[in-house]
C-alpha cells in the first residue's frame, strides 16, 4: 500500500508515513466487528479460520480491538507466513494445510476481488461479502455474492462445496 501511495502521489511530505500511521491507529481503535458477524459465526458448524494480508501485529490490534481474535487464536495466517500474497493462492493453501483440509473443502468470505481470484487459484469456492466498503459489481467473480453476514450460515450450509472438492464447477 505504502507503495503504491509513493508512486501515485510523489510529492508527499516527508513525514507522510508518520502521519498517516497515527491516523491508521486512531481509526483502528474504532473498529467493530461487521454487522451480524458475531451471529454469523456462532451458527457456522464449520472450522473457521482467518486467512489475511495483514501482518499478524495488525490482525491482533483489528481482530482484538472487535473482540474476535480469541475466536480465531492458533488458526490465524499472515500472507508474511507465505512466498505470494493474494491474488496468489499461497496464503489460502497454507491455511488448509495448516488446518488439514483438502482446498476442494474450503470455503473463502472474502470482500476483494484479489481474494476472490486468490480462492479460486487455490481451488476453493468463495463467498463474497459487498456489504461493506467493496461494490458487488467488484465481486461478481465469486461464487456467491452476498450482503449480510447473517446469511452465511445458511449460505455455506447450501453451498456446492462437495460438488467442488470432486472438482465440478458450481452452477
């Protein structure tokens, strides 16, 4: 990200980073979990884990700033653990290695179209999540595109994921 700041806006101050790190932490602190994610979660019959670009530092500040790093400790991946992040599949392989299951059996909630492109380099079906800052439009690759956590259980518990795992398409 820092990156990309760099090379499109070339003529920043030279304590840009500073700033904009005290601006990041300030809006961390004001996280919540999304709406519904809590019930989501506690319906979902499926091991769970949480597979993201963020470092680990940043997902114990995120996840524990919305009281969900408890939930997933121990079954919590950095794209820093792997060689490509997304839209590579390496962080999402690692992941099911990780938590012993076939990629095939995997489903990814994802709200970016490199993580979409990400699960299904790697194989697994993926549930979009547009209610938040990422248009639907954006999502369409995914297999399923939704916009309230709620669903998620019941969407999951429909979902093609034995179909996939023999290496069938959804339909």
């Amino acid at each position: 990200m820092r990156e990309v700041i760099t090379k499109r806006l070339p003529d920043l101050p030279r304590d840009w980073e500073r700033r904009f790190d005290e601006r990041y932490l300030e809006a961390e602190a004001e996280l919540e979990p999304v709406d519904g994610v809590v019930e989501a979660l506690d319906r979902i019959e499926l091991r769970t884990c949480v597979a993201s670009s963020g470092t680990h530092e940043k997902m114990r500040r995120t996840l524990g700033a919305t009281g969900l790093y408890e939930r997933f400790e121990r079954r919590i991946f950095s794209a820093t653990e792997v060689e490509q992040g997304k839209p590579a599949p390496d962080l999402f392989l690692h992941a099911a290695r990780q938590m012993g299951v076939e990629p095939g059996a995997c489903a990814v909630v994802e709200d970016s179209p490199f993580g979409v492109e990400a699960a299904h380099a790697a194989g697994m079906t993926a549930f979009a999540y547009a209610g938040g800052v990422m248009p639907a439009e954006r999502l369409l690759a995914a297999d399923v595109v939704f916009d309230d956590m709620r669903d998620l259980p019941r969407l999951l518990a429909g979902s093609t994921l034995p179909r996939r795992a023999r290496g069938q398409t959804p339909e």
